[in-house]
C-alpha cells in the first residue's frame, strides 16, 4: 500500500472516529453533562451542604475533579469498558459474562447474580428521577433572570416531560441526527462560561491539589462526610457510558471524553467555583451566575434542550434493560415497538413508558424543587456503580486473569471509594433516597419472582412431556390422517413432545405432513451469527426439531429466521405454515401463605404477559392457540 492510500485511509479512519463520537456525545454523556445545572450548587445550598468557605469551595472542586479523573475517567473509561461481553456493556452484560464462566462455585454464582439484578434494579430508580431533576434544574434558571416564572416553574417542566414521553413512540432515531451537535454546541458553551468566570479568579486552579479534598472531611467531619453523597451528582452517568458501548464503541466514547467533555466540564466546574469565591452568598442557581444576562434566556433553552437529551437517554436505557431482562429470562413478555434498528432508542416499550411517566411526574408534583430531589438522587447510581466494581473486579480475576500484586491495590481503592459515595448516599434516605431503594426492591422482588417460577414451571413441563420415541412408535403403529403443510409447535421444552402438540392430536386426530417442535433460547451473549441462530435435527416421520438462539440485545424474529433456513425437506412457505401456541392458564394449588403470594403475583404476570405470537413476530392469521391448564 502507497503512502497516499495509507494517507487517505487514516484520514477515513479519523473522520469515522470523529462522527461516532459526536453521536457519542448525543446519547452516552447527556446525563452526565447536564449535571454542572445542580450538582455543584447542591454542595453549599443542598440540605447537606458545607460553608461557602474559600476551603470548601476549593474543596469541593477538588472532590469532584478527581472523582472525574479516577472514578469516570479511569474505572470506566480505561478499565470497565474492558470487561465487555462480546462489545457490550452494562451490568446485565457484565452478570451474563460472570454466569458464562464456569469456574466458580455455583455459591458464588448465586450471589454474583443477585447482585446483578438488583443492580440492574436500581437503574430504574434512576431512570424516574434523572428526568426529573434535570429538567427542574434547567427551567429554575428563568428564576435568575426575573421571579415572574416562580410559580409556573413546575408547571413548564410538566408539560415538558409530558411531550418527552408522548414522544417516545417516535424513537430517538429521528431526532437522533442533532443529538450530538446540540450536545457539542452545550459542551462548548458552558466550558467558554466556566474559562470566562476562571481568569476573573484564576487562583481556583489550586483546587486540583487533592489536599483540599482531604481537608473537607477534616475541617467538617461529618457534614464533610455527608456532603460526597451530593459531589456525587457530578458522577451520575457513569453506568450509561458503560452500558451505551456496544452503540459506538470504545474508542469514539473516549475520545469523546477526553477531548470535549472532561476539559468543558471541569472548566464550568471550576468557573462556577471562581464565582462562588468571590460570591459566597450566591450559591442558589449558581450554574447561571456566571452567565452574561442578556444570554440567560438563550442558556435556559438550551439547557432544557440538553436535559431532555439527557433524559431521553435514561428512559431508552431502561427500555433496553428491560428488552434484556426479558431475554435473559428475568422478566415477563413485554410489548416492545421497533422504532429503528440503529439507534439507542430502537425500542419502545409502552408500559415501562407509561411507568416512567407516573413516576416522574410524582416525583416534581411532591418534591417541587431540583434541590429537594437532590436529596433523593444518588443512591441509585452509588449503589449500581459499587455492585458494577465488584462484578468487574471479580472478572479482572476469575477471567482475565489480573495478579493479585496489581488487583488488591486496584480493588481496595475503588471499593472504599464506592463504598464511601454509597454510605454517604444512605444519609439521604430519610429525605427521599429511600425512593429509588423502593422501586429496586420491588424490581428485584418481580425478577426474581419470575425466574424462580418460570424455572419451576419449566422443569414440571419437560416431566411431563412425552418422550419423542414413544410418540413416533405411536404414528409409525396408528398411522393417523396426514394434511398437507408444515405445523410449527412453538415450546420452551426441547427435549420431548410439546403438549400443545398431544393437545392437537388427542382432539383433531390429524397431523401434518411436515411437523416442527421449535424452541427459542436466549444466550448470555448480546448478539448471535446468522450461521450460528438455528440449529435443525430430524427425528423421523415428518418430525423434525429446530432451536432457534438469540441473544440478550437481540429482538427474536420467528419467521425471518425460519426463512433463513435452508431445508430440502421443510417448506416454510407463509401460507402454508401454522404456528401452534399454547396459551396457559395457571392453577394455584394451596400452599405456605408466603409461597401463595408468589404464586399469584407470577400468575398475575404470566397472565399479563405480552402476546406471544406478537413478541416474537409472527403473523396472527397463521397462529392458532390452544388452552392448556397448569397446576403451580
């Protein structure tokens, strides 16, 4: 290759890298960026903030400037986004990942799996409150320019998640385009304020000495203490750079960060901090003090621009969690509309929306205010981003794997440091952090539920299922009517014979010419090669098995992949294929008062669940359903 194709070539590889990280910073750093609006103010006016001292002020800075460095910039960014299944993150991946490998104990398996889900149960909690804070802190900055918006405040921030969500039908795809340049725009915007406000009072550059750091909890002891679970706020976003990788990659995250996001916040960081240094009694709505006031109103609108693009990230991100929760099993058939097949908001999920909704809209209804809400946000995200760094750590060992010379003096730090933001969060539960605890708890309670009783139900089937042998000797000796097409039995049991199969045989005394026993398994891996989705075995009069694999960021569609298959001896012409589904009415046998209560609540979900012949896409005029009755 020539030097000029080595030339161009670079150049192309540079041009791509550049236009991933701008859509990058649309979808992955919005929460996090958006967080200069609340989280600094939060340290000085919030229900635990510290003195708006010139020691505290620096301070401060100093806490959340290497909370950028070492918990963003170097747990996520340079070690966690290592430990990727297959390019994909989050902390569903990183459980599958652990699951997959099979030389622990299944003690520790266990453990390591609660703590996934209940983990990934806390995200909700952030998701509800995320939108909510974000966008109270950027409608309160009209406040700054006159009081007359006082009383709509919470009235505007309304109606503005009220059309967030309307619009979530729509898909992010749409808009998806000028996600990064109005990030980019934001990034640049508030980094040339914060540069401005710094040469006014340029000796808050000191704060980078992480003395000050340490001297907070020296000086305040335990209000310094309590204060890490607000400096938090600046870190909130974390997990979405981990779990938004398999969008773009790893490099064009980091690049991203290390050139626009890292330096832009830490300047309006350290330009809000100038500020206060010079203005200690001005600590509410500070994000807009060091904005010139004839741009107040422009700054304004483009920081509710920046914070719906922020929650709309949060929200796609439960709808992609809950797409993999269901496919790992841990959560019933859901309603999911496909809104494109590129972006992160790909999916729409009208419950899990309309959950969202009601949530958040509670949430400003009561607390009224971004900083009563910060008093509630935090301890989602502390609590997530410790279960992420022991679910990591355990990976840097039992798979890497990485000496314990390296890994004990890694792990130690983290885990105190994560450990420090979680204890701290702990003092809000009494002023609403008990909230986002809640809805986790009930999360993991309904996971939990499912699985267990899904796992029951599935043994109990594949007992009672007929051998595929005695059902052939049965139509070798019967020899019963024979109608042309192909009858698919869609199963969980791949093993023996369905019962919706028994079921259609015992009253229509018929079979089809060509019969498939179909069974759909979801992988602990988030995508499966087309060469590798089905697997197909005969098994003799007409019968033939096929297993259908996906993985847990796949979206299962039937009768593409049976297209997909080349039979000489299957016909899987559409008008002349019959899907057979079995819909299953669950009857709760009396039990332990405790045991019944679960019963009903997965008899609840299971009969909620979401049309099976919907979810996995096929066509209704081709399915017919059959009644079967279970005893749980």
């Amino acid at each position: 290759m020539s030097t000029i194709e080595n030339t161009i070539q670079k150049e192309d590889t540079r041009k791509n890298l550049c236009l991933l990280a701008l859509g990058a910073l649309g979808i992955v750093y919005g929460d996090i960026g958006t967080s200069p609006l609340y989280a600094f103010r939060e340290c000085f006016a919030g229900t635990h903030g510290v003195g708006a001292t010139s020691g505290n002020i620096l301070g401060i800075l100093s806490l959340i400037f290497w909370s950028l460095i070492l918990i963003i910039s170097v747990k996520y960014l340079m070690f966690l986004m290592r430990a990727d299944n297959k390019g994909e993150g989050g902390i569903l991946a990183l459980m599958a990942l652990i699951q997959r490998d099979k030389n622990h104990s299944p003690k520790w398996n266990i453990i390591l799996t609660i703590l996934g889900i209940f983990g990934a149960a806390l995200i909700y909690g952030d998701g509800i409150i995320t939108p909510s804070i974000s966008v109270l802190s950027a409608v309160e900055g009209l406040n700054v320019a006159t009081t007359k918006f006082q009383p709509y405040i919470i009235y505007i921030s309304m109606a503005i998640l009220t059309v967030l969500f309307l619009f979530q039908r729509k898909g992010s795809a749409k808009i998806g385009s000028v996600f990064g340049p109005i990030l980019l725009v934001w990034f640049i915007v508030i980094g040339l304020l914060g540069l401005f406000a710094i040469f006014k009072n340029p000796g808050v550059i000191w704060a980078i000495n992480p003395v000050y750091a340490v001297n907070i909890f020296i000086d305040n002891q335990y209000q310094g203490f309590a204060v890490l679970g607000t400096v938090l706020l600046a870190i909130t976003g974390g997990e979405v750079l981990y779990a938004d990788m398999g969008h773009f990659g790893k490099q064009p995250i980091r690049f991203g960060w290390f050139t626009i996001v890292l330096p832009c916040l830490l300047l309006n960081y350290f330009g809000q901090g100038a500020y206060l240094l010079g203005n200690p009694l001005m600590s509410e709505n500070l994000f807009y003090r060091i904005v010139p006031v004839p741009l107040i109103y422009p700054l304004v609108a483009l920081a509710t621009i920046a914070t719906i693009i922020a929650s709309q990230a949060v929200i796609s991100g439960a709808f992609s969690l809950t797409r993999q929760a269901i496919q790992l099993g841990f959560s019933p058939r859901l309603h999911i509309i496909h809104t494109s097949s590129m972006e992160i908001g790909q999916v729409y999920m009208p419950s899990i929306n309309m959950a969202l909704f009601i949530g958040t809209s509670l949430l400003i209804l009561v607390f009224k205010s971004s900083g009563n809400l910060a008093g509630a946000y935090g301890v989602a995200v502390s609590g997530t981003m410790l279960i992420t760094t022991i679910l990591a750590l355990f990976i840097a060992r039992k798979i890497w794997p990485v000496p314990l010379v390296v890994l004990i003096p890694v792990a130690t730090f983290f885990i105190l440091a994560n450990i420090a933001f979680f204890l701290s969060c702990l003092i809000k539960i009494r002023y609403g952090g008990w909230i986002p605890v809640f809805i986790a708890a009930v999360v993991y309670i309904l996971m939990i539920i499912w699985k267990r009783n899904r796992e029951t139900l599935r043994v109990k089937m594949e007992s009672q299922s007929l051998p595929v042998g005695i059902f052939i000797k049965d139509i070798e000796v019967s020899k019963p009517l024979r109608v042309s097409g192909t009858a698919v039995f869609l199963s969980g049991n791949s093993t023996g014979i369905p019962r919706t199969l028994l079921h259609n045989f015992k009253h229509n005394k018929v079979l089809h010419d060509t019969i498939v026993l179909l069974s759909v398994r979801n992988e602990d891996v988030p995508f499966i090669p087309e060469d590798r989705r089905a697997e197909d075995t005969e098994l003799g009069c007409g019968l033939y098995r096929i297993i259908l694999r996906y993985g847990f960021s796949e979206n299962p569609d039937i009768p593409k992949a049976l297209e997909n298959i080349r039979h000489a001896k299957i016909n899987f012409d559409p008008m002349k294929t019959t899907f057979f589904l079995g819909r299953e009415t669950l009857i709760i046998n009396p039990g332990k008062p405790f045991a019944n209560i679960q019963r009903k609540i997965f008899s609840f979900m299971s009969k909620n669940s979401f049309d099976a012949s919907k979810f996995y896409r096929i066509p209704p005029g081709r399915v017919i359903e059959l009644g079967l009755q279970i005893e749980i």
